[in-house]
C-alpha cells in the first residue's frame, strides 16, 4: 500500500509538472499580439512560414548539439507526423482564412472556442474524467476572452460572413483534436516536433507563393519574426507538445484562456491599449475560471502544505 501510495504521488507529481510545462506555451501566446504589430506588413503566411523555419532550425541545431540523433527524432509513426504537421499548419491555414472572410472579432472568438472543445472532447479519453468545474473554468474562461476582444461591444454574426465563420470552426476544432489526439502518442519525444515544424513551415511557403507577395523584412522585423521563431511559435509548441501528452489535458484547456489576458496585459503595459474596466472584468473572470479548472491541483496542494 505504501509502495502503491507513493507512485501514485509521483504520477501526480510528473502530472503536475507537464501541465505547469504546457502552460508555459499560454504565457509565450500571449507575446504574439506584441512580436506582430512589428511585422504588420509581412503577409500571414510568409510570416508563419518564417517563423516555424527559425523554429525548426533552432531545434535541429539543439538536437545536434545534445548529441542526439536527428534521424531518430524524425523517424516516428505516420500518424504522429500527419496529426503534427496538420494540427500546426492547419490551424494557421484556417485562422487566415477566417480573418480574410469575417471580421476579425467574430472570427477570433469562434477560432478561440478551442480550449473550451479541449476540455469537452478530454472525455472521450480512457484516463481523463471529466468534472463540472472543468467545464465551468472553461465556460468563465471563455466568458472572460469574449469580454477583452469585444471590449464589452456586442457581437454580430452576419449570414454573408459565413465561409469566414466556418473557416474558423474548422481551425478550432483542428486544434482541439490535435490537442487531445495528441495523447495518443506520448512516446513520441518532444524533439520530434522540430520536424513537425520543418513541415508546417513547407507547407506554408507553398501557401504563400501561391497566394501572397513576398515581402522582404528590415532589420527590426527579423529580429521580430526571430522572436517570434524561437518563442510563440517555437518553443511555446514544444511546451504545448509535452503538456498535453503528459499534463491535465482539462486544466490546460481551461488555463489557455490566459492567453489572450497575458496579451492585453502586455499590451497595457507597453501602451497599446487601455485598462477599461470591460478589460478589468474580463481579466477577472478568465483568472477565475483558470483557478476552478485548477481546483483539483489546488486541493492537493493544500493537504501537503
């Protein structure tokens, strides 16, 4: 019993560690909304493209310089490679398509409906149970997002957005899925996802020939795109990879939602946008609903302390 009692606690613990890791990727989100108004005048899907090639190139060099096998990094199943590289280019694919056929508004709430989806479809996994406080962390949580976008305006779902609008369901359900799926290959390495990276990168620069005009970046604006390479759209995807392998895939989702309260937060501090009280309520409300999800982990914390 004693044996049993103590890997029991060193599962919780390795738990409790991988969501703290895959919460670290909500904090680097947050930085996007403050990396991109630098690089406002690249095209979406150059911008992507570059970002995952700085991404892909750092990790490969970090791999090598470990002394570890880049062949055996990259050589995991088909499945793994085909959730990897759709889940992230897929994502980006159908949020620009979204944004380019709605307002950005609506379309960023709908597209942002994909932590809520994360923690309703971890029950169909066989070591997840969902509980109500879950799903009420994500419901506030959601709550809160939809205050700080709208800035306490009222929505308007019109019929002829409506390519726009399921362009961006399609992206919050492929984010969802790729999250939750993702579960399935725990004994894929975290490494694995530099080449993830190298694909979604491919695919991105195809998008981008074929549909924008390249834009050559000054200065300033690579040092963005190579912030923006080496932390929202690089590491924050190797913290997501492990935490949602490993981690409480429900307190993550719920959690997520810190994303866009750590960005408006940025944005006030750098003086970008204003604290209002509809900002205030939102942040309050998203901090709620993060510490219901977490309600769990709070209590157990507090019966060691």
């Amino acid at each position: 019993m004693v044996m049993m009692s103590l890997r029991q606690q060193a599962l919780a613990a390795q738990k409790s560690k991988a969501t703290f890791v895959g919460s670290i990727a909500v904090v680097l989100w947050a930085l996007l909304a403050l990396f991109t108004t630098e690089v406002s005048s690249i095209p979406p899907f150059q911008l992507v493209s570059l970002c995952f090639t700085v991404a892909a190139v750092f990790s490969f060099v970090s791999i090598i310089v470990r002394g570890k096998s880049v062949l055996r990094v990259l050589c995991q199943p088909l499945g793994a490679w085909l959730l990897g590289v759709g889940g992230l280019f897929g994502y980006h694919f159908f949020y620009f398509l979204a944004l380019a056929n709605a307002p950005a508004v609506e379309a960023s709430l709908i597209a942002y409906l994909w932590p809520l989806l994360i923690v309703l479809f971890s029950a169909l996994l066989p070591s997840e149970m969902l509980r109500w406080y879950h799903v009420v962390g994500a419901v506030l949580g959601l709550g809160g997002a939809t205050f700080l976008v709208t800035k306490g305006h009222g929505l308007a779902f019109e019929p002829e957005y409506g390519f726009g609008y399921g362009a961006a369901i399609i992206c919050s359900l492929i984010w969802s899925v790729y999250s939750v799926l993702n579960r399935r290959y725990g004994a894929v390495p975290v490494e694995a996802v530099c080449g993830f990276c190298a694909g979604a990168a491919a695919l991105g620069f195809a998008t981008h020939w074929g549909a924008e005009n390249w834009v050559s970046p000054d200065a300033p604006q690579w040092f963005a795109i190579i912030g923006l390479g080496l932390g929202p759209v690089g590491a924050a995807f190797f913290a997501w990879d492990y935490g949602t392998k490993h981690g409480n895939i429900q307190i993550l989702g719920a959690v997520s939602y810190g994303a866009p309260l750590f960005s408006t937060v940025l944005l006030i501090v750098f003086g970008k946008a204003e604290a209002t009280p509809t900002v205030i309520v939102g942040c309050l409300m998203i901090v709620a609903g993060a510490l219901v999800a977490s309600r769990e982990m709070v209590l157990r914390s507090r019966r060691k302390a």
